[in-house]
C-alpha cells in the first residue's frame, strides 16, 4: 500500500487548524487521503492479520456496527500518519494543558510520547478501522484507555457520502460547567478529516479561561456502509 507522502501533512495549514480548534474544539482537514489510499485502507477490514481485537458494539452498548484495533507494526500509511501528524499537535495540546492549568507536558515527537505510555503498561496500539452499515451509530464517548492521555485524536473518512452511503453524521458534544450539551455535526467528504478533542478542552469566558468536556459520535447511517480510520495517539492498557 502508498505510504502517505510526508509533504502532504507538511503542506496542512497547521495554524490554521490550531485556531480552529482553539476556537471550536475541532477542526477539519480537507482531502488529507486520496480515494485509492481511501478504499485500500478501508479494503484492509476483512484482513484479520492486520488486527488485535474486534468489537462487536452492540455487545458493549457503545452502538451498533464494529470496529478492529491494529496490531503493531502498524500498516505503514497509519504509521506514518500517526507519526507525522503528532508533532503539530503536541505544542496544540501543551498550550491546552497550561491553560487549564494541567502538570502534563508532552514531548515533541511521538515516539518518545508512546515511550510514556509503554513504561506505564499502555503498550496496545490503538487506532482503529470501524465499519458500519445501515442502522448503524456511535454512541457519544471519549478514547481513554489508561491514565496516559493525548487530548487530541483524528478520524478519517474512508468511505463517499452520497455514493457509499447516507446519513452516519460526524457528531461532537460539548458539556460546559452547570449548562447543557452543545452538539455539533462535522460534515466530511472522503478522504477528509477531523481533529478533535478526546475528553477536555479550554474556553474562554469572561471570567478566564474554563474547561469543557468533549464526547464524539456518529449519527445513523441511514443507508450502505461507512468505513472510519481513527487515530489516538496514547496506547492502551
Ligand atoms: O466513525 C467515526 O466517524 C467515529 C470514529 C471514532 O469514534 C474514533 O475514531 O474514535
Ligand atoms: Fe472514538
């Protein structure tokens, strides 16, 4: 399979999606995969020699529809992605900390990060190919998988909207202190992504700053199949 060229994650306009996430709590990057790389990835579903777990989420009351968990070494398009994308959130997330007055500081590239979690038993890679079809959702949560946390996470759309399928929305909630939920939907387009919270973000009141909590999910898919790539840069327990 193509490795993702280095220059297109050099090419994003990473300030640009700073501030939109300073903004929002998510920002959108437009055509970050081209189709083919797109439905090779999707393509690699059926390979179970690819993966360490399936959840079946029914099974757990996370939703309906499954995903797979790869197992290291990781396909070398998700390699790449998780290893370039990192460093141009790693200084997002340390700002994001020191806002909200949080000790944890994260160090510039990521193997040194995954390094972190490994020594804490966090050693099972955690991104993930999900696939759902019609009557399929995903309930609201957040990817915590231990006490080493990336406050950032992406997920790729691998599959055509319109084409591939209908409805299976990009959903963010926001939960702000003694108010109720703000929702968002991310429209997304093939080979487009969204970077977006994990499970805290700051905001700015009139008061200074304040945390909010973010919970991501997907509406549902109303017809035919949607294929996800999800990136989390903290390992698993
Ligand atoms: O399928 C989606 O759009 C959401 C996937 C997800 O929950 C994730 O990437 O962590
Ligand atoms: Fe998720």
């Amino acid at each position: 399979m193509k490795t993702i060229p280095t220059q297109t994650i050099e090419n994003v306009r990473w300030n640009d999606v700073a501030e939109e996430l300073d903004r929002s709590g998510s920002a959108r990057i437009e055509g970050l995969l081209g189709s083919a790389q797109c439905e090779a990835l999707a393509g690699l579903y059926p390979r179970d020699d690819c993966f360490r777990k399936t959840v079946v989420m029914a099974r757990h009351g996370f939703g309906s529809g499954e995903y797979k968990y790869f197992r290291y070494p990781l396909p070398e398009p998700i390699q790449e992605l998780r290893t370039a994308i990192y460093p141009h959130l790693a200084p997002i997330a340390n700002r994001w900390n020191e806002t909200m007055g949080v000790d944890v500081r994260y160090p510039p590239d990521h193997a040194a990060f995954l390094a972190r979690c490994h020594d804490a038993g966090q050693t099972r890679p955690t991104p993930l190919l999900l696939r759902y079809e019609a009557g399929d959702y995903n309930c609201l949560h957040q990817d915590l998988y231990g006490a080493h946390v990336f406050p950032l996470q992406l997920t790729i759309l691998l599959s055509a909207p319109g084409r591939d399928f209908d409805g299976g929305e990009f959903v963010l909630t926001e939960q702000r202190p003694r108010m109720q939920s703000r929702p968002e939907v991310v429209p997304l387009s093939q080979g487009d992504a969204v970077i977006f919270a994990v499970h805290y973000r700051p905001v700015e009141g009139t008061r200074g700053f304040y945390r909010v909590q973010m919970r991501h999910g997907v509406s549902r898919v109303r017809a035919g199949r949607r294929h996800t790539l999800g990136i989390i840069f903290h390992d698993a327990a």
